[in-house]
C-alpha cells in the first residue's frame, strides 16, 4: 500500500526543530586550543582562531573586526588570562552573546609554579599572581602536559554539549577518542624521551615546564627569562658561564625568535644548538592534528640534539 506523499511543511513538522540548527558559533584565543576544539567538533563544525601565525601569545592586539567577531560568538575557548591578558580584558568587556571558557580552570587541569617542579593544587593555584608575564606564579602552559589535554578535551565537550545539546553525543565520543589516541601518544613519547631524561638543555623562555615534568628532563636554565622580554647582560653572563663549564649538553632556539642571539652565546662553548621549539604550534598546520603534532615535534627536536652520540 503507497502512502500519500507529505508536503515538505508537513514532512518537516515531524522533524525537531533543532536538526537544522546551525552548530554553535566557537572562537579560540591559539592554534593548540582551536586543534582541541576541533578534536571535539569533528565533522559538526570548526573553530576560529584569534591569534595568527608567528604572533605573541603574550602581547598580542586584536583588531577591531576580531573584537567584534567575539562578540557574536557562541563559546569563546582560550587558555586563560595568564597567557593571553589581551584577550582577558576585552572578554571582561565584550558584552559576548554567549560566555567564554577558561581552559586553565577546566576540572582535573594539573597546575605548576613556575621555577618550581611537580604538581600543585589547582583550587590553591587558580588565584595565583595575574602580572603580565613575570615567570613568577601560575606558569600558563599547562598544554604541554598531555594529560591536561586529555582534562581539556573532556571539558570542551560539556560545553559543546551544553550548547548543542543535539550533538552531545558526538562531541563526547569524540572527546573520547581523542583522549585514547593522546593517551596512546603519551606512551610512545615517554619510551622515546627516556634515554635523555638526565642530559641537562637550555630552553628559549620558560615555557617548557609542564612538558619536562611530565617526561621526567633536566631544564638547565633558559635564554630569555621572560615571554616577551630581552635577556639582561647579568643574566646572559651568568648562562654563558654555565655553558662554558660543561655538562649542559643542548640549547634551542625558538620558532618565530631570531637565532643569531643564541648562535652569539654558544659561540666557543661544547654546548650543540638543537632544532626550534614550537610550544603553541606556531608553525604548525592548523587544524585537529595540530596539537597531536606539535607534541611530538617537541620530542623529535629534543632527542635529536640530546641523545648520546
């Protein structure tokens, strides 16, 4: 027996409104937080992206069609003020039509001090010291542990979720899968790092905590001692002693930074120059694979230059 054939208003009566809801509107501060955002997304949607390739983190400005863009935003998904206090103050006054998302405060996110080793409290470090980036308080890289990733994967998905209530189950199978592939990764990058667990390096700045405690390395000292300043003659003096002396086995430069400073310093010393570090993913292509990528490219660089020769 044919049924009679529905008109489309009739057809689509019986359909939830919500399935043809245009997915949420995201936008995200860097390139490693937009990779995660994706992970979760998959084939629903993607995020854009605030801060463009080889700029600062740390000092960046917005332009006024970016400010305006956050305001028409559904989920703003950032690192947090700490790394990115551009972003803190204008989300402060954006009047957002929907809110904005602090990865650093998501649940089980593993917080350091910087100049200090191992966990800390997250709850007693939330409030930590909100200066502009002094390298003292809350060190806000906390994505180079890949557990945080896995903690932020999760979290991204609530909100997604909540959002998008008709797409949660997606976004959390995705979320899951995500974590189980970092979670796979995280094994292989602890086998490959081991053997140079105990060879000392000298980073470009200190940003590098979070991926050295988890994987067990010896941070010597680094170039800079901030994000966005100059090395002072005292400091530069005091580390090209501490390469002069031996034992340090590497140094490295930094995507986007110029070189010839460390090239200067290393300059009559045993100590090899090894391969740019790129800790947001600066040079990296964007997208979900992003920030799988980039962990590994941090590995790669450092056993390259480190491992016993």
């Amino acid at each position: 027996m044919r049924h009679p054939r529905l008109s489309l208003a009739a057809a689509t009566a019986f359909i939830p409104s919500f399935a043809f809801a245009a997915p949420p509107v995201i936008i995200t501060d860097v390139a490693v937080v937009q990779s995660l955002v994706e992970i979760v997304l998959g084939d629903v949607g993607t995020a854009d992206v605030l801060l463009p390739p080889g700029a600062s983190a740390h000092s960046y400005q917005l332009r006024p069609s970016q400010a305006a863009a956050l305001q028409r935003a559904d989920l703003v998904f950032w690192v947090g003020e700490r790394l990115s206090p551009w972003l803190g103050r204008t989300v402060e006054g954006a009047g957002l039509k929907g809110h904005s998302v602090a990865l650093l405060d998501a649940p089980g996110t593993h917080l350091r001090l910087f100049d200090e080793q191992g966990a800390h409290d997250h709850e007693a470090e939330a409030d930590a010291g909100h200066d502009e980036h002094d390298h003292e308080g809350l060190d806000p890289h906390a994505w180079l542990d890949p557990a945080n990733g896995s903690a932020w994967l999760a979290q991204i998905a609530a909100e997604l979720a909540a959002a998008d209530p008709a797409n949660a189950a997606t976004y959390a199978a995705n979320a899951a899968a995500g974590a189980a592939r970092l979670q796979a990764l995280d094994s292989e990058l602890a086998a490959t790092l081991a053997p140079i667990a105990d060879r000392p390096f000298v980073v470009p700045h200190d940003a590098y905590g979070y991926f050295a405690d988890h994987y067990g390395l010896h941070i010597a000292g680094a170039l800079n001692e901030g994000d966005a300043s100059a090395p002072g003659a005292a400091h530069l003096t005091e580390l090209r002693a501490e390469l002069t002396a031996g034992g340090i086995v590497c140094a490295f430069p930094e995507a986007g930074h110029d070189q010839r400073q460390l090239a200067l310093i290393l300059e009559g010393t045993p100590v090899r120059a090894g391969a740019e570090l790129d800790p947001t993913g600066s040079m990296l292509d964007a997208g979900p694979g992003l920030y799988e990528a980039l962990l590994r490219g941090l590995a790669s660089a450092l056993t390259d230059c480190l491992m016993p020769r």
